[in-house]
C-alpha cells in the first residue's frame, strides 16, 4: 500500500513568494492534479506519475482537462481543483445568497460573538433611487439602538445570573447572551466576513448564478469572485454567464404561484408554535427497520419491510436500540436512518435562519423575508422593557422597506432587521434531524433556533417515535446501557 500526499492548501502569498523565486511557476496550478486523476480510468501509469507527466507538460493537462470536462461532460474531476476565499465587505443579505450553495463550506463572522461596529452596505439600487438619505438615517437608527440594547442586557444578563459569574470564565458567555440578543435590532445590510472553500465544479456554479442574481451587490461578488480565480485554474471554469435557465425560471414561477387557485384544503399533519409538519415519509418507522435488517442480512428489503410491520412496538424498539446501543453524543445514527424523512415549514426570524441554514444535508428552500409576518423579540428585551422602543424602531423599518420596495422590490431587504421572519420549507431525513437536534437543542444553542429544533423533534416523534426515541440535545443526550 501507498498513500502519498498529492497536496495540500496553501495560502496565496506563499504562492507568490514561490513564483518570484522558481522556475517554471506555471505548475502552481491545481491543474495539473485533475488532469493526472482524469488519467487513471484509462492509463495504467500509478497515479503518482502521472501527476509527475502532468506538472511538465501544464498547457497539455489544460488541453486534456477542457476535453474531459466540458467535451465529454466528466465535470467531476473539476473537484480535485479547491479555493480558499476570504470574503470581506459583503452584505448579511448577500452572504444568504453565497451559502445557498451547500457543497461548500463556509466560516462565517458570527453576530453572536462579535461586539457590532456600524458598518453597512449601501445597495446600489437604492442609489440609483434616490433613496440613500432614507436608507442611512433607518440604519443609523437601527445601530444606535443596537448599543443600547447590549449594554442594557449586558447589565440586565450579568445581574441575573450573578451566581454563573462566579466563575470568572462564564463571563465571555453570559456577554454573549447580550450581543446575540440585542442583534435583533441591526439590519440585513450589515456588513460580513467570511472564510469559504471550494472547489472549482462549484465555482463555476457560483460565478453563473452571481451573474444571474437579481441584486447587483451578488453580481458585483461574482465578478470579483472571478478576478480572483480565473487564471489559476482557466481549463477548469468556463461557463461563468447567465443562463436564460437562471435568470427567467423563477420568475416564470412567480407568476405561476401568483394565478395558482389556492381555495382547497390546507392538508397539515401538526404545527407546533412557527413549525408545521407538512409531510412524513408513510410507515416511517417501519422503513428505517426494515432498510436496517435488510442492510445485515441476505433477504429481500420486500421481505424486511413485510416483517417490519410485523413487529410490536417493543420488537421495533429492539431493533432500534441495538443500532443505537454503542451510540455516544457525538455519533451519527447509522446512514439507513436517512431513508425515512419529515417535511417542515418554520416561520423564522433571519436570527433562526443565519443558523438552520447551515444544515447542509437538508433540502432548504425559502420565500422572502415579509414584514407581514411580524418579528421575533428576543425574551430579553422584553425582560428589561425596551420591547416599546424596539418596536418604534421596527415601525420606521417596515416603512422605509415599503418605500425601497415601489422601487426596487429585490433590494428592500436589506433594511430589514434580524428579527424579520420568513417562511421557510425544509425537508431533512431522520438521520440529519438526529444532527439537527444535537446540535439546536442543546442548552448551550442560541434560544431562538434551540426553540424552533425543539418543536421540529417533537412534531417528528408524534409520527415516528420508534426510530426518534433518542434525539436530543449533547447535554440530556443518555447513550443506551
């Protein structure tokens, strides 16, 4: 056996410094490994020297790799081929857009953390507008009670839980509390920063659909996206405008929604609170057992199924507990739990949405953000009575945004806060809610997002409690004995 380090990230001035110095820099590409791992289904050469080939004949490894991708369609080995970007400046509204791309993965400056400066973007469609006085004095507004609220509930927070603060090291948490909180206040517009990695088959996915966006501030991301990307790895990205497919679809399906007769039935299985269980995989129990037993043994899953629903209760339990028997806080159910699912609909705030929205293995899609839908009030704000001014401040929100939107309808947005709701669809498997659940509705998860998980396992449980019998957060998480 070989296994051989092909290469690792490294950071880009490193890179520089090595050009200036080297000779032959153009094999400072990621090229040349998609090329070599293109090779190995059709040549018999160990892979090790074929990169070897690959490194001293770049221009013919480029030449190879626009065949193999965008003649014979293999866009898979693009894969091999990954960025590290630093994204700085962005918008919290655009930085919904960027993670929509879930084969990426994203560090992102976290609101809950970081004590707020007052720094926002400006779209350029309110610009164009005419509409810049309305959109500073309504952020500047939003920011100045941002202040207050944190040192407020900082007071508030470290006077209730004097007893926590004992322990001189709670201090970074209970301060926490105040930010994460009072951030309910500050607007979409704020800026962000983030750290994202990925490969160049999702990179050019991004580029096309920044091109497509209806936003300009997105657009303006993908060309400077490009500036950065497009000349180390050319024979990789080529398909970086928009397409009729991206920019009209869904605007075909608005108009679509909008003449849709919705006079029948509301078919619901149960809501709890802001979360509707829409849809549950029939019998769910039953399958995940029967796709268990068929996974260990030689019958037929018809087979497996037929003996599932068999069982008794007590019978079910046993299967499941002797695939969870070893399972500790950190494991993830065994992969057949992911053939049973759960469709929700959550009314979230862009708090909630900020985290659920990370949980990549579900299918996420979402309608805008609608002042109609009210906003989330932190217990906090309301604990210390700044809930009135909190509310005046949201009053002068919903109009400026309603003044943005006779305009430019894409761009209103931005002026909303964090405490604006949206509803959001989500479907996940029983295996990813497991994921969800330890994550969200541990005590230490941030209340808003705990709450939403919380009614998300419950409505789950109320259809399948057989196979959902130990999702929970890591610290009420009890492993089987």
């Amino acid at each position: 056996m070989k296994v051989i380090l092909a290469g690792h990230n490294v950071d880009y001035e490193v890179i520089r410094e090595c050009r200036a110095s080297l000779e032959g820099e153009e094999r400072l590409t990621p090229e040349t490994l998609c090329a070599a791992y293109a090779r190995i289904s059709r040549n018999p050469l160990p892979v090790d020297e074929l990169r070897s080939a690959a490194r001293s004949e770049v221009e013919k490894a480029r030449r190879s790799n626009q065949t193999i991708v965008f003649g014979m369609g293999h866009s898979s080995i693009a894969e091999h081929a990954v960025f590290n970007i630093d994204i700085l400046g962005v918008s919290r509204l655009i930085v919904e857009e960027i993670e929509k791309f879930r084969l990426c993965s994203y560090t992102e400056k976290s609101q809950r953390y970081i004590r707020l400066e007052d720094d926002f973007v400006i779209p350029q469609e309110v610009r164009d507008a005419g509409l810049e006085g309305l959109f500073v004095e309504t952020v500047k507004e939003q920011n100045a009670l941002y202040h207050k609220l944190y040192a407020a509930l900082k007071e508030h927070l470290f006077e209730k839980h004097r007893e926590m603060l004992a322990d001189p090291s709670n201090r970074s948490t209970v301060d926490g509390w105040a930010k994460e909180d009072a951030r309910y206040i500050v607007s979409m517009a704020t800026h962000a920063q983030l750290g994202m990695t990925l490969n160049a088959r999702n990179l050019e996915l991004m580029l096309r659909r920044s091109a497509a966006h209806p936003l300009k501030e997105m657009n303006e991301y993908g060309k400077r996206l490009y500036e950065a990307t497009g000349d180390i790895a050319p024979s990789l990205v080529r398909y970086t405008e928009a397409t009729p497919f991206d920019q009209e679809t869904k605007e075909d399906l608005r108009e679509l929604a909008a003449g849709t007769d919705t006079s029948g039935q509301n078919p619901v299985i149960a809501q709890e609170g802001n979360v509707t269980l829409v849809d549950a995989t029939p019998d769910g129990d039953e399958v995940i057992i029967a796709s268990l037993l068929h996974s260990f043994s030689d019958l037929t899953l018809g087979a497996c199924r037929a003996a599932a629903l068999a069982m008794s209760r007590e019978e079910k339990e046993g299967v499941i507990r002797t695939a969870c028997r070893r399972m500790q806080a950190y494991d993830p159910p065994v992969r057949e739990f992911e053939y049973a699912g759960l469709l929700f609909e959550a009314v979230v705030s862009a708090s909630c949405f900020a985290q659920l929205k990370r949980h990549r293995m579900a299918t996420i899609t979402t309608q805008g953000y609608n002042p109609s839908l009210g906003v989330t009030i932190p217990p906090s704000i309301r604990e210390i009575g700044m809930d009135k001014p909190f509310m005046e401040v949201i009053s002068r929100t919903d109009a400026a945004y309603r003044r943005i939107r006779e305009v430019s309808p894409p761009a209103a947005p931005y002026i909303l806060t964090n405490s604006h709701r949206k509803r959001v669809a989500l479907r996940v498997n029983i295996r990813e809610l497991y994921h969800i659940s330890r994550l969200r509705e541990d005590l230490h998860a941030q209340w808003d997002i705990r709450e939403t998980a919380e009614r998300m396992v419950r409505l789950g449980k109320g259809v399948m409690p057989v196979v959902l019998m130990l999702a929970a957060g890591k610290d009420t998480f009890t492993p089987l004995s």
